[in-house]
C-alpha cells in the first residue's frame, strides 16, 4: 500500500484535514506526544526525538512529502500515525478529504 492510497479510504478513516502544512506538523507531533508515555522502547525514540521529528515534519510537508511514524507500545500494541498530502504527487487524481476537524 501506498501512503497515498489513504485517500481512497471511507472518509470516516481520516481523522481530520488541514489546509496548511505547519498546522498538519502540529497535529502530528500532537499525536505524538499523546503516544509518548507509552512507548515500549522510550531510550530508543529518544535518539530521534521529539525536536527532530517534528522539524523534519515541518520541513518535508510544505514539500508534498506524506510523513507516517509507527511506534511499538507497551503491552504489546502499535500505534501508527501520518499526515498524507493532498493534492499527492504519486496520485494526483485522488480527491482530498476536506472538513473533517
């Protein structure tokens, strides 16, 4: 599956829509530090780290470039977030999400 094939999915699988690319890093390193307290493995993400994650977030989204993040958790469960832009320039004839916030 592509990242982008997210935009063919029910639109009750997409949690919300941006219509900038600087609130969209917001939300994800949001999510992020939802997750953070259950991280199995937190020594381990710390040598990425918050601060580099969400840089890189900000800096690839403007760009068109879809971010996905998946964390193992503790008690055996896995978190998976992303941001997938819209319009996308591996499917530009999707049609993108819009109103879901």
């Amino acid at each position: 599956m592509r990242l982008c094939d997210w935009l063919i999915k029910p639109h009750n699988r997409i949690v919300t829509s941006f219509d900038q690319a600087g609130d969209a890093a917001t939300w994800l390193i949001d999510q992020y530090d939802m997750a953070c307290p259950s991280f199995h493995l937190p020594d381990q993400e710390a040598k990425i780290g918050r601060e580099h994650r969400h840089a890189g977030a900000a800096e690839a989204l403007p760009g068109g470039t879809d971010i996905q993040w998946g964390f193992h958790l503790k008690g055996e469960r896995f978190v998976s977030m992303g941001v997938i832009c819209c319009p996308n320039k591996h499917a530009p004839d999707y049609k993108c999400p819009k109103g879901r916030r």
